[in-house]
C-alpha cells in the first residue's frame, strides 16, 4: 500500500495506480491534477508519499482543502500561527487595500479594516478596487475581493470614521495595528494615540511612499520596541509627487511581511 494526501486528507492506495485513476476514481469531473504542487499533464504512476488535488474549475475548495493549500506552501508551524493571528488596518486605500490582499493570501485568521470612504475613479490607480465597484463604500468592496482569495478568514468590515471617540474601541483587541491612511494628520493622530493608549500592541505605520524613486529608498525603521514605520520618510504626496501603484504596493507588502514576521516570533 501507498499513503498518499488526496485533497488535503491522508489517504491508501493500491501501488501501480495512476493519476488518472485517482481522479477517475475519487474526483472524475476534475479538470486540473496538482501533483506535488505542479500540474501534471500526463498520466504517470503515483508514489507514495506524493501530494496530489484534484481541481474542478470554478469549484471553491472546502474549508479543510483550503487549509491544507496554504499548509503545504506555508509548513504546519508557520500557518497555524498565521491562523491563530488577528490586524487591524486603519484604512483600507492604497497601503491598506495591498496590505489586506497579501494577508488573506497568507491566510491570517482574523482581518479587521476600517474606512468610511468610497471607491472613486482616482483611486483605481493603485488600490485594489475595480471599475465596477465605483460609489461601493471600500470596506464592502474590498470585502468581496477579499472573499475570493480566502472566504473562510474571520474579515471584519469596519465602515467607520476612526477618531478618538472609538479608537480604543475599534482597534484593542488584536495583535498588530497596521496605519495606511493618506493624510498626515490622520497618520499623526493615530500614533499619538497608540503610542498613549495602546503602547503595548504592536503599531505598524508607512511615511514617504508617493512618487517613483527608487524603491530601495523604502525601509523599516525601528522607533520604539513595537512601533515600526516604513517608508523613505521624506516623499510626501504633493502636487507633482502622486501616489502611483508600484511604490505604494511595495511599502504595503512590507509592512504586511513585517507583520507575518512579528505574528511568527520573528520580531
């Protein structure tokens, strides 16, 4: 006998079967073959231990399958600690859409994001919306979007203007705050207060994102124990200086990476 993993589940074979009995056997309509984390475009003979999922186009995996996708890219230890982990994103523009993207792709068990805006048609050059998503309040958009890369995340859609009346309220209770406003007054306020009031959580900013410079020019900057800003400190929005989809993508993903870092110790 062959122990093979099937879909995620640990499964006995016969030896010399093929993988087209497999899917024959077990999944007929599939269209895809996953072999090892390959598609396999020929029939060969499966070997034990081998990692096989067997795919119907348009079919959403079941909880379980899903699971054992980001496990298999990810390692037990790591993922589950990703599951286990809860953000918040004040803002969910430019930064916080990217930012919200990559981590359901890792598959962090709870994503909060708060905004009261809507989708508008500037926003569509480097935010994670979609024309036909115009005049949609962002959190509901972005939280169709999200559902499509993972819909079994715990995604708390905040609509909902974060000042100093709700600010404790909206943001405890969660492991990491990461900031992706675009006004600095809004950015200030924010610090002020978890540097106050929630000092002992985790408090990811962004400074110095906008333009076309050099993107080795963005960087982590350690201010406090837990308090991180990422950015060039220096490339204010401006006349002249817009906000454009790579720079501003690539300060979210590392702010979002930092994030899997201190959520799986490594920080």
């Amino acid at each position: 006998m062959l122990k093979i993993y099937l879909n995620g589940k640990e499964t006995y074979i016969e030896k010399g079967v093929t993988l087209y009995q497999i899917r024959k056997q077990f999944k007929p309509h599939a269209d895809l073959i996953i072999l090892n984390s390959f598609p396999a475009n020929e029939d060969m003979l499966v070997e034990d231990g081998d990692h096989i999922f067997l795919i119907k186009k348009h079919e959403i995996p079941s909880k379980n399958e899903m699971e054992y996708l980001l496990i298999s890219r990810h390692t037990p230890n790591i993922y589950e600690k990703l599951k286990n982990g809860s953000v918040v994103i004040a803002g969910v523009g430019g930064l916080g859409s990217n930012i919200a993207i990559s981590l359901a792709r890792m598959g962090i068990g709870r994503i909060k994001f708060i905004d009261f805006d809507i989708v508008e048609p500037s926003n569509l050059n480097r935010q994670q919306y979609f024309i036909d998503q115009l005049g949609e309040k962002k959190v509901f958009a972005l939280h169709e979007t999200l559902k499509r890369i993972n819909p079994y995340i715990n995604y708390e859609p905040m609509d909902a203007y974060l000042d100093e009346t709700n600010m404790f309220d909206l943001l405890s209770g969660c492991d990491i705050v990461l900031e992706a406003f675009d006004k600095a007054e809004e950015k200030a306020k924010l610090t002020r207060f978890m540097l106050k009031d929630m000092k002992d959580t985790f408090y990811i900013a962004a400074s110095g994102v906008a333009g076309y410079s050099d993107t080795e020019k963005i960087k982590i900057f350690k201010i406090r124990e837990k308090f991180f800003l990422v950015g060039d400190l220096e490339s204010e929005a401006k006349p002249g200086m817009g906000l454009m989809a790579p720079r501003v993508a690539v300060a979210a993903n590392i702010q979002a990476n930092l994030a899997v870092r201190i959520l799986l110790g490594d920080i």
